[in-house]
C-alpha cells in the first residue's frame, strides 16, 4: 500500500504540472532571473517596419530590381565584381575570407547580410545611419567598387537590363535624373532587396518559446549542452549584456581586445574603428538629417543627431548579431578568429591589457573549462537556421 501511495503521489506531480505552469519549470535548469533573460531574446523573428528615409522600403519592384543590381558586375568599374562577390548567399551573404577582396585586399571582414532592417548603425564602425546609405558607400570606395555617380548613372543607361528596371521603378529614364539622384535610388533599390534577407526560426528559438509557454516535451527537445552554454551566456558570461534582445547584439560598439592594427612592416597602421566611422559619418551627405533621406520628420535621426566623438572610441567596432554566427566564420571586425571555439577561447581567456574600460568593468576573462567552451559553442550553433 506504501509504493501505491507514492506512485499516486507521482502521478498527481505529473497532473499539476501539466495543469499549473509553474510547476513545469522544475524541470528546467534555470534561475527565474535566467529565464527572464532567455526570454528576453525573443520571440522571433521580428516584425519590421518599412524605412521611413527610404521610400522603395518593402516595394515589390525595387526589391526585385535591388535583387538584380546586387548580383550585376555593371557596379564595378571593372565589372569583374557584384555586391554577391563579397557577400555570396552560398556563404550566408558572407564570403569566408578574413577580409574582403574588392580591387584590393580590405582591411575588415565581410559582414553577412541578415536581418540589416534591425540595425541602427551599418559597416563595422558604424559608418553610416541607414542601409541605403550603406550601399553607396561601397560603390564608391575606389578600393572596392570604385565608381562615381556619373560613371554609374551611364552604366544603368547604357544596360538595357538596368535601365528597364530603373523605369519601372522610378517611373523616368536615368538620364532624367542627376547623377547623384540616380546613385541614391540605386542604393535604395539594393537597400529595399537587402532588407528580405531575414532567418527564420532556430533551435534555440524553438526552446525558447517552448520556455515561454511552459512546454516540457518542447524544452526537452533541446540538446543539454546547448542548455548548459546557455546558462553561461546569460549568467557568469555576461555575454547578454551586449549580445541581447531578438537580434543577439545591442547594436553599439566595444573594444573587446582584437589588435586594431592593419598591414604589416612599414605599412602598418591603426584602424580607427568607432572613432573613424563617426567622423566619417559627420562627413557623409547621405545620412537620416540630409537632403536624400524620404523622412521630412527625420523620425529615426535621433542617433545622429546625439552621436559624439570621443576618444574611448578607438579600437571600438560594432557588436555583430549572433544569430547565424555558425555559418559566418571567421570572425571578428579583421576576420582574426577562425571558428566558434576560437571566439570563446578569446573571451576565456581575454586580454584585459588591450582594453580600455571604465570603472564599471565590462569584460574580464571567463576562465572557461575545456566543456564549458564546448557547452558555449553547442548553444551558439543552435542560433542557425536547421
């Protein structure tokens, strides 16, 4: 009669836990304040918003008419280059080099592409405000593309393809249009195709709504390694802090002890980084406050407008989205990292030296054991589409 008792007992357990949330969670390894922070990266995906500064934003013929000028060697001056040369969708809009090869070798890693419309800043140095001013920026870099607006204005002219589209979409030849005008809708069209780049569900977004909803079967499908790095990226990591919300990044800039040096003997130099891109920015015509954005109330300038110089912003660079990092090796802004557990061994055992941070610490090494590395990088790769 003892054993009924506590069979009974087990069963009722069972009952209640399906019948009161609460009592689910017992079955998973997590603080109340981690699971608060788990949730907070979620749900996925994002709802977003058409562009305000860009009005071809969710146009069906300028994404189609972006999709074509993305993949057109017409860009370049040489036409031996597109925009996919740099960022192949084979490579998850990457190209798998540590720096990007336009006419000559760059100074910084391909960016992959997904989900930019959640972005605030774009480049690593945050460079520019919006995507399409991203665009130009490229096609007229002379180590890149290497175009001016005049040269690209008698491209799409001359390009019966290119021409036809750019008709449809805005309606007048180019030759109607400036130089400038025809460069700005151009980094339009290609920003409005750029913003579909967008993922889908992974498997931590499958747990992670599982936790929302308080679904043992569905919190049990998720591998307990993965758990276990997740508990260290939203605990002693810290890793939150700055890899936060939906879209794993806070969208700002840090200095997380990469060398920022460039070149190598007599040619070596500093990469400015964040204190680079602001200057450049302040520099640049086509920002959310200038004349070529859509937006007569500027309501998304309010970062640019309180955008400051300052000097802690050398050797910053922009906090990537983790989301599809398993796909986007190698890493960091000089592509000096080349898998996950690199990464992580980094951040184990991080060189405080290179950095400069204020008196609330930020970053200091994590002291990672040989499985809690491989804990971190098995949940870092649940962060990929399957």
């Amino acid at each position: 009669m003892r054993w009924a008792a506590v069979l009974m007992l087990v069963a009722a357990q069972g009952v209640l836990a399906g019948a009161f949330p609460g009592a689910a969670l017992a079955e998973v390894p997590f603080t109340a304040a981690e699971r608060t922070a788990i949730l907070l990266h979620g749900p996925w995906p994002l709802k977003a918003r058409p562009d305000p500064s860009n009005r071809l934003s969710g146009n069906g013929a300028a994404i189609a008419y972006g999709r074509r000028l993305f993949f057109t060697r017409a860009l370049s001056r040489e036409r031996r280059q597109s925009c996919a040369s740099c960022h192949a969708p084979a490579r998850a809009f990457t190209d798998g080099r540590a720096v990007g090869q336009g006419r000559v070798a760059l100074d910084r890693n391909s960016p992959a592409l997904f989900n930019l419309r959640h972005n605030r800043w774009f480049g690593w140095a945050g460079q520019t405000d919006s995507l399409w001013a991203q665009s130009i920026r490229p096609i007229l870099d002379r180590r890149e593309l290497a175009l001016t607006p005049a040269l690209l204005a008698r491209r799409v002219t001359l390009d019966k393809g290119l021409s036809h589209g750019y008709r449809q979409v805005f309606g007048a030849r180019p030759g109607a249009h400036t130089p400038k005008q025809v460069l700005v809708n151009v980094a339009k069209a290609l920003a409005a195709y750029q913003e579909t780049l967008t993922t889908g569900k992974t498997p931590f977004d499958r747990f992670r709504d599982a936790l929302a909803r308080n679904d043992p079967a569905g919190m049990a499908a998720y591998p307990a390694a993965a758990k276990r790095g997740l508990k260290i990226f939203v605990g002693r990591g810290r890793c939150a802090v700055c890899h936060f919300g939906p879209n794993f990044t806070n969208g700002e800039f840090h200095n997380i002890g990469i060398v920022h040096f460039v070149g190598h003997g007599k040619d070596q130099r500093v990469d400015p980084g964040r204190y680079g891109g602001v200057r450049s920015l302040r520099r640049n015509p086509y920002t959310l406050l200038g004349r070529w954005s859509d937006d007569p109330k500027r309501s998304t300038a309010g970062f640019t407008r309180r955008v400051t110089l300052h000097p802690r912003n050398w050797g910053e660079f922009r906090v990537p989205s983790l989301r599809e990092a398993a796909r986007t090796a190698p890493y960091m802004h000089n592509g000096s990292l080349k898998t996950l557990e690199d990464v992580v061994r980094h951040y184990s055992a991080i060189p405080e030296g290179r950095l400069h941070q204020g008196r609330g610490r930020l970053l200091k090494p994590l002291n990672l054991s040989k499985r809690e590395i491989a804990d971190l990088v098995a949940f870092l790769k649940t962060l990929a589409v399957r």
